[in-house]
C-alpha cells in the first residue's frame, strides 16, 4: 500500500483534510526524511541511507518521527519530536491557542483533530519544519537508543 492507496481508502469526508495535511508535511518536512507507509499510517522516517542503525526496537525499519493517520473519531497528527523535546512541545502548547479556538486534544505524541475543519495547518507546517533529521537523530540517540 501506498500513502496514495492509503487516502484513497478513506471515506470521501477524509480525504481533502488528509490531503492536505499530507501536502502541508511534504511542503515543509526538512531533507532527509522520507515519506513511506509505516505501522498503517502515512509515516515520515529517517531512512537507512541516513541512518543505517534503523529503529532500535526493529533495526530493520528506518527510524520513525512523523505520521497521519484517519483513526475512527479523529485524524492523528504523530510528532516523536514533541514527546521527546520538551522545549519544542512547550513552544507548540503555546502557539496552539493562537491558531485554533478548540482545546488542544493531545497523548504524549499525538494531537487528535476531531473535527478535521479544525486542523491548524498553518502551525503544523511550522511544527513539521522546526526539527531536522540530524537533529531527531541526536535526540532519539540521547533520549531512546540503549
């Protein structure tokens, strides 16, 4: 499957927003991150020839830091870099209220739009391009390699 299959499986109400979330990503997402179905969802990774180490729990896949994905009562923004910086979540809790009148719906890395006409696809072109390769990679290494 591939992140076009995967849009195109979505109920008709699903696809323009994940649309344009995916096309916000891709507009902004820094070098060396690459775009592949991963774990079900559309998947942003540090592939291989980046980082030849892979995932710890799976040396085999690349390293993950990013996914979308439509789950039944919401669509799923996945930020590793939000759970593993606390500055850079501390920036997003901040700015949030600044894009979007709802509350801020969020797990330790995933922000849950329930209504996707409340998606602020401003700031998550701005989350998306705020951390690079090297530097998920440095933190990933820091914070979750053994």
């Amino acid at each position: 499957m591939t992140p076009e299959d995967y849009l195109l499986a979505l109920p008709e109400e699903r696809q323009t927003p994940m649309r344009q979330l995916r096309k916000v990503i891709l507009d902004r997402l820094p070098d060396q991150f690459e775009e592949e179905m991963s774990y079900g969802m559309i998947g942003y990774v540090v592939p291989h020839s980046v980082y030849p180490s892979g995932y710890h729990c799976d040396p085999k896949l690349p390293l993950p830091f990013m996914s979308i994905a439509s789950q039944k009562s919401h669509i799923g923004f996945y930020h590793m870099g939000l759970y593993a910086d606390e500055s850079l979540m501390k920036w997003f809790q901040q700015e949030f209220p600044k894009h979007s009148s709802r509350k801020l719906d969020m797990g330790k890395s995933c922000v849950r739009f329930k209504n996707p006409e409340h998606i602020p696809y401003e700031l998550i072109g701005d989350l998306v391009s705020r951390m690079t390769a090297e530097e998920w990679i440095q933190i990933y290494e820091d914070k979750f390699k053994r």
